[in-house]
C-alpha cells in the first residue's frame, strides 16, 4: 500500500486538519501479563510524535492514568488517561475536579481486593480507579467479577470490562465517546481517525461514527488480537493486524514528513 491511495491518505494530504487518536495497551504496545510492564512498540513513539508536529491533534487515550504514559512521549502528544478521568496537555495534567472526591474510596477499594481476593490476582492501584487483572488466572474471573459486583453496589463505583480484567471506576460521565467527541468539536477539523483493541474503544468509535453527521472524514481501525472483541472488529473501517500493524500506519501516515527522532 502506498501513501497515495491507502485508507488515510486524505489525512495525510491535510494532516494539519487531522486529529489522531490512539489507545496505548494492545495499540501501540503489545500486551503483557504484567501491565507495568507494557512499553510502547519499536518507532511507535516516533510516528506519534513525529504526527503531533505537523497533525492537527495527536492524542493517546488509554484506561491507564496519565502518569504511567507521560514518561514515553514529548508533550507534543495529548495524553488522556483513566477513560477521559484526567489528561495532560502541553506537559500540564488536568483532572475532572468530581472525580478526586473517589480516591479515597479506590485506595480503600485497593486495600480491601489485597486483603480479600487470592493473591495471584494482580491488583492495578490507578489513582483515581482500579484494575484487577486475571490474564494468567483465568479461572478467577468469576470470583473477580462477584467482587468486583459486591464492592462497586457498596461504594458506587462503576464496575467496566477490559481485556482479561475488571475495572472499579468513580461514576463520573466520562468514557472513550466523550474523549472523541470533544477532541473533534473545533470547527478546523476536517480529518478524525481512532485506533483501539479493546471493548472501551467501542464508545470512541460510535462517537466518531457519529461526528460523520458534520461532515467530518473519520476512520474507526481495530487492531486484531486473540482478545479483540467481534464488537470493535465488526464497527471498524479499517483493522490492522496487532500493534505492528499500528506502527505501519502511522507512518505511512507521516506521509513524507520525517518520523521524529527518539
Ligand atoms: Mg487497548
């Protein structure tokens, strides 16, 4: 495929009119059994923030907080963590002001799954939300679950579903959708793609299906893994095959511009 008539090459024809999404785990890393081990693919770094230059927006949105992904990229990426909870900008990071009321219920909520779940549940303290991950037991899924379920009608927190875990979140209305719906809302905005694997990314995608009403040329691209739901799959316009078939893209939408050296 060339950059001339592949899927993007509108986007590449007007890149500074173009905002770039991107999820980070199973996207622009591989997925690892431990996730603070998760590091971002070969040239991954490169492609998105050689983008962030010459593109519109180029943003990363991802279920992990800010904190975790801000040491991979420049501050030319926009940084979106904790499913739209938090963000950083221009090196700033930036919280919903009603979600800081919940941290003290999540590290409560942390505590408790360390003391009540089996210990080879891998616990992800997030801040301002928690994962308990089962990818190397799955037999404790639904044990995992009923926790999770008991816990989130105790506290009010949210419980969601990720690749292999269980989320505890704050009910605070923000997801994937909002994220995507707000990052296309500036009126120079003629170009809109999102890449993601996992259930999450399914809100951004109806939300850039949606954005089309105004005209806008979007791209929804799955990534296909063993643990990419059918969903997100069946939703896309395009699907590329695992985080190296995200790095491809991204530069061969850089078009001729060069990569950025890291
Ligand atoms: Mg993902």
């Amino acid at each position: 495929m060339t950059t001339e008539d592949g899927p993007l090459a509108s986007f590449t024809a007007e890149l500074d009119s173009a905002v770039i999404l991107t999820d980070f785990d199973g996207t622009l890393s591989e997925i690892v059994v431990d996730p603070g081990a998760a590091v971002p693919l070969d040239g991954a770094v490169a492609a998105v923030e050689g983008l962030s230059r010459v593109a519109h927006t180029v943003a990363v949105v991802s279920g992990r907080p800010v904190d975790f992904l801000a040491p991979f990229f420049a501050d030319t990426v926009e940084l979106v963590g904790l499913y739209g909870l938090e963000w950083r900008r221009d090196g700033r990071t930036g919280r919903i002001p009603e979600a800081g009321r919940w941290r003290a219920v999540v590290a409560d909520t942390v505590a408790r799954a360390r003391a009540e779940l089996p210990g080879d549940v891998h616990i992800e303290s997030k801040g301002l939300a928690v994962t308990l991950h089962y990818r190397t037991v799955p037999e404790r899924r639904g044990t995992i679950e009923a926790w999770a379920a008991t816990w989130a009608s105790r506290t009010g927190l949210h419980v969601g579903a990720a690749r292999c875990s269980v989320e505890l979140n704050p009910p605070v209305l923000v997801d994937k959708g909002r994220v995507v719906s707000d990052a296309v809302s500036s009126p120079d905005v003629r170009h809109a793609c999102y890449i993601g694997d996992d259930h999450a990314d399914i809100a951004a995608f109806a939300a850039l299906e949606a954005s089309t009403e105004n005209g806008l040329d979007t791209r929804r691209i799955a990534v296909h893994g063993t643990e990419t739901p059918d969903e997100l799959v069946a939703a896309a316009d395009l699907v590329v095959d695992g985080p190296t078939g995200v790095v491809d893209l991204l530069v061969s939408l850089l078009g001729d511009q060069p990569a950025a050296v890291s």
